[in-house]
C-alpha cells in the first residue's frame, strides 16, 4: 500500500550500503532498497512484516516526553513506600529497593540482583537512554556519541519488567489479605505512572527509525544487522543448545523443590512454584491462579518444547513455513519474561512478612533453580537468530549480514 500513511518497499539484491537505501531486515534478512517516502507513518518489511519505521513525530516526541515523565516519578516511587502490611498492629512498609536488600540480606543474592536489575536499573537506564537519544534530536542536534545507546534500547526491552511487577504486586496483596491488612502507600502511584510510561515507551520508540532520523551510515539495530551471517552463522545454535539443556535438566527439580518457606502463626509452609498456584486456587482466586499457572508454568515449559523444536527445525535443514517460524520465535522470545513474576512475589513477601511470631517469609534454594531455567530460556531465546529460518535456495547469505530475494 502506497500512500500518506503506510508505504510499500522493494526488495533487491544485497549490494546497498547498510543503513542506506539498501537496508537488511533483521528478522529475516531480506534486503530493501527504497528509503521510505516522506509523510510515511508506517513502514512493513515486505517479507516478515515486521515494523521497520514510524512517524518521526512518535517515536521521537512522544518516546522523549514518557521517558522524561517516568523519570521523574521515579523519584517518589524509590522514596515513598508502595503499600504497608499489618498484623494484629504491627506494620511493615515495603519500597521497591526493600525486598533487594531482604534478599541480599538472607542469602539469595542471584534474586536479588535479579530483581534490582530488572525492576529498578534497567528501567531507570532505559529512560535515561531515551531521553540522552531523543533529546538531541527533538533540538535539531543528534548526538552520535548517545546514539551508540540505540543498539541497547531493544535489547533492554524484555529486560525492564515493570509490567510483571505489576502483577507481582496484585498477587502479593492477593496471599497476604488472608492473615493481614494491606494499604497502598504514596510511593503506588508514581509506580504505577511508572509502569504506564515504560509500556508507552516501548509502544512509540523504534531504534530503527532513530537511526534513520539521525542518518547514520550503521544498522538500524546495532549488532544485529551487522554481525555476519555467513561463516559462523550456526555457532548461536551451538549456545543456543546448550542453554535449552540446562533448562531441561532443572526443570523437574525447579518445580517440586521449595522456593519459599512461609510462618505463619507458627505454622510453616512450605511454597514450591506449583504449590503457589494452588494456594490461590484455593483461596477462590482462580483468575490470579490461572495467570500464575501460565506464568511459572507453561510458559517455560513452552519457550522450551518451541525453542528445541525451532533448533532442530534448522539442524535438519527444512525450509518450510518460514514466516510462521520466525512469529512463533518472536512470541516467545516476549512472553517469557513474564515467568519473573515469581521472583519479584518472593521479594515482596520477604520484605513485608518480617513480623516475627506473627508472619515471616524467606527464599530458598529452590528459587535459584528455578531462576536458572527461566534465564536459561531467556538467554537462548535470545541466542538463536531468526534469520536462518529464511535461508533456503531462494534465499542467499552473502557476506554482509542479509539475504537476496531471488
């Protein structure tokens, strides 16, 4: 469709300069050789369909203006508590740092880093990145030295989880209402403004369109355009493996040993991930219970069957359905970080149940397992390049990182 608000673009041979008129996808690794007309809002790459560019005036404007505001709430968010617990009149408060210094502080340091990093550092520093990229070029002046931060903007999206720590709360509040009272502090809403700017930022940014804007002679999404896709293009396949069975091997044992020891009134339960599930079951919270199920459960059981089935789809050279292998490689590459919501439950429980006789809680070694499949999965999700589901006999590596369409 060629128009004021969608374009059309033809495909060519891979003799174009990158991140001119001649720009590889990188999903697929076709080869475009128009530059998109101006007024063109969205720009479709003609093999995958997958998103390429977006009107100027969102990504650059809108993208600043979100980031800046969580920015600044994040100020409060940090000072102010999110929501307080209480027991037969003892309280405790729990702000976002809380429960990584619980963590640290009882042994479960790999959560806690977990935790710090993806609930409050990588958020912090993807806004940080917008504003330092968008800014400049909002006043006319692209800044090429903030520019080398584009690469970063969508690898760090599936690693700022804000949206997880959303339900993370909601099914907190959800376990602890049953032996207590919970209140919202003042620090809620600014998390929840928070939470509202990171998904509009990952709604309007596109790193390639701030390289297009900014013109630079380089990819549209860093390293991965330009890294070569010729002579070790199977070697992610080999680490790819690799992740996927460590990730078969603790499944079994993340699922049955105890990620959370719970007093209460002096009775101790302890909370495996699946009992977790059941334990909302129970209380009649069966929507909270299906979300937790699909979350801790299918969901890395899935990213596992579709990522060995995607692997051994190539290690055995089929080339069909192409195009439905890179969707279903793209779905899973975003829901699995949803399977952190375990995590970010853990430390909210453990920072607010310190009240003694009346109701504790602390991680166990059970959580690190279960850790180690949910990043396992993660991280080979990420090794794995989609553009070998496109290599067949029509399709042609060359030496620059794309493919001809014949």
């Amino acid at each position: 469709m060629t128009g004021e608000s969608e374009h059309e673009l033809r495909t060519g041979s891979a003799s174009g300069a990158p991140g001119s008129a001649g720009t590889s996808c990188h999903h697929c690794g076709v080869l475009i050789e128009e530059e998109p007309p101006p007024g063109t809002r969205r720009l479709a790459c003609p093999r995958c369909g997958i998103t390429l560019w977006k009107d100027r005036d969102r990504v650059v404007a809108r993208s600043l203006a979100f980031a800046v505001t969580g920015l600044i709430l994040f100020i409060p968010a940090l000072l102010f508590p999110i929501f307080t617990f209480e027991v037969v009149g003892r309280k405790n408060s729990n702000l976002m740092i809380t429960g990584v210094a619980d963590l640290y502080g009882s042994g479960a340091g790999v959560i806690a880093v977990i935790v710090f990093l993806t609930s409050i550092a990588v958020p912090l520093f993807r806004f940080v990145a917008v504003v330092l990229i968008t800014a400049p070029i909002a006043a006319g002046r692209p800044n090429q030295r903030t520019l080398r931060l584009n690469s970063l903007i969508a690898k760090l999206d599936n690693w700022a989880m804000l949206d997880v720590y959303l339900l993370a709360i909601v099914v907190t509040h959800a376990k602890l209402s049953n032996f207590g009272s919970m209140a919202f502090g003042p620090g809620w809403p600014a998390l929840l403004g928070i939470i509202l700017c990171s998904i509009a930022v990952t709604l309007c940014y596109s790193p390639y369109t701030i390289d297009r804007l900014a013109a630079r002679e380089e990819s549209p999404d860093g390293p991965e355009k330009s890294r070569s896709f010729s002579g070790d293009r199977r070697k992610p396949l080999v680490r790819c493996q690799a992740l996927l069975l460590t990730g078969i091997i603790l499944v079994v044992p993340s699922y049955t040993l105890t990620i959370m020891t719970i007093v209460q009134y002096g009775h101790v339960n302890h909370a495996t991930v699946y009992g977790a599930v059941l334990e909302l079951t129970a209380g009649g919270q069966y929507f909270l219970g299906s979300l937790m199920f699909v979350a801790s459960i299918v969901v890395p059981i899935v990213k596992l069957i579709a990522l060995s089935l995607l692997v051994l789809s190539i290690r055995l050279g089929w080339t069909g359905l192409p195009l439905a292998r890179t969707r279903v490689y793209l779905f899973i590459e975003r829901i699995g970080r949803w399977s952190f919501v375990d995590f970010f439950v853990v430390s909210m429980m453990v920072a607010l149940a310190k009240l003694g006789v009346f109701a504790t809680a602390t991680a166990e070694p059970g959580l690190i397992v279960f850790a180690g499949v949910v990043l396992s999965t993660m991280f080979a999700a990420m090794s794995l390049d989609s553009r070998l589901f496109w290599t067949d006999r029509a399709l042609v590596p060359d030496d620059g990182g794309s493919t001809r369409a014949d």
